[in-house]
C-alpha cells in the first residue's frame, strides 16, 4: 500500500446512493467501504483502520460539531468534511471538530481523490516534524504515539489539539500567529477562519495548564500565542 491510497471510509447516503465517487477511488487505487450517517452504528467502527474518512455534512445538519465530535474523539485518521454550502460557519465548524478538509459539494471525483491523496500525505502532520519526543517540567509528549501527559496524569485530546500542543512545546517563547498555526496544524491556509485557533487554545489550556508548572499557552496581543517556559528548558529527542 502506498502512502497516497488505501481503504477510504465514505459516511453519508449521499454516497450509498450515488456510487460515482466510490468509484473514483476504485480507479485510482483505493478500496472505498460506504455507509449510511448514524450514530449508534458508527460508534462501533474503527475509524484509525481507515486511510481517510469521508463525511457528508448534510447528514449532521442538525449539530455538526457535537455528532461529530462524539463519533471522532480521539481519532487521528484523516478526515474530510462534505457540505453543500460555502459558508464561512460550516467552514469553522468543520475545522474545530477536527477536520483535515472541507470540501463544497458539487465535486468531480477526480478532484475529490486528488484532496483525500493530499491530505493522506500530510499524514495530519502538517508541517510538524513526527517521531519526536518533548520532556518540559510537568509535561511529557510523545507524537509518534500520540501521547500527552501533564504531572504524570494521562491527557486526551482530539487529535488537533494535541497537534497545536506539540507543535507550540517544541518552539517555546516562538510566537506564532493564527494563520501560522492553522498552516502548520491543517496545512490549509484558511484566511478568515482562524476563530478555530482561539477555541483550540481555550480547550488546551483548560486541560493542560497547572498553576504549579514553570509554563503556559500564553495569549500575544493581535499576533498569536506562544508557549511561554519560564524555569526549565524542552528536551527534544
């Protein structure tokens, strides 16, 4: 299996009613498995066999965020978000759920294929180097497992907020705007949308922050955020 195909999950019954885009795939080398969008169901999938998900977003109107949240917490396969409308709110929904893509619906399959090859190849690493490890007093990541502890306590994540925590760790007191973050984060540049950044941020810092640990997420006025280390230098392996 290479790198840019792989088994792709298409979620919606958008998809098991037209077949075209499931064989799109099937051209280009990719095995495509297709279901319908529910939530007791897919709860029992395991998305991260998956080279990429697929989701149409008609499907989840009615709360996006909180269904898709439920069904991809935790999961680190990439995933691509289908919607009917062009909208500035779909888009940031769909980026603070996590997604690595949105796409607006009418789409040829053949550009379809070439945006799921695009985001497989980025492996979700956006410009973040993998395999490394960070020890910081109190807090210890490990990207190629996928693995946050703070004080020796187990944190979990979605997979973008653990990516934003990684990627600010291994550049501490380095400022980084909005728009570089989402570049290196969702390797997308989505000018306008960095909203999603603040709600990133908001959730790590409530999750990762502890008044006794020599470091935060510090806010930089109209630019960005920084990891601010005080006492204690980064360990990078």
């Amino acid at each position: 299996m290479s790198e840019e195909t792989g088994k792709v999950l298409l979620i919606g019954d958008a998809f098991v009613h037209d077949v075209s885009l499931a064989e799109s795939f099937k051209k280009s080398g990719f095995t495509s498995e297709v279901v319908p969008f529910d939530v007791a169901s897919l709860k029992g999938f395991d998305f991260n066999c998956y080279s990429a998900v697929i989701v149409d977003s008609k499907e989840v109107s009615e709360d996006p965020v909180k269904y898709l949240k439920e069904l991809f917490y935790g999961c680190f396969v990439p995933l691509m978000v289908l919607s009917e409308d062009d909208d500035v709110i779909n888009h940031v929904l769909a980026l603070e759920m996590g997604a690595d893509d949105f796409v607006v619906k009418p789409v040829d399959g053949r550009v379809l294929v070439a945006r799921v090859k695009s985001i497989i190849r980025r492996g979700r690493k956006g410009g973040i180097p993998a395999g490394e490890a960070v020890n910081i007093e109190g807090l210890y990541i490990n990207r190629s497992g996928y693995v946050a502890e703070v004080a020796g306590e187990r944190i979990k994540m979605p997979s973008k907020e653990f990516e934003l925590l990684y990627l600010l760790a291994t550049h501490p007191n380095r400022v980084f705007t909005r728009e570089e973050l989402l570049e290196n984060v969702w390797g997308f540049d989505f000018s306008g949308k960095t909203r999603t950044i603040d709600v990133h941020i908001k959730r790590l810092r409530n999750k990762v922050e502890r008044s006794t640990l020599p470091w935060s997420i510090a806010t930089v006025w109209s630019v960005g955020y920084k990891f601010e280390i005080r006492d204690a230098a980064p360990d990078v392996k």
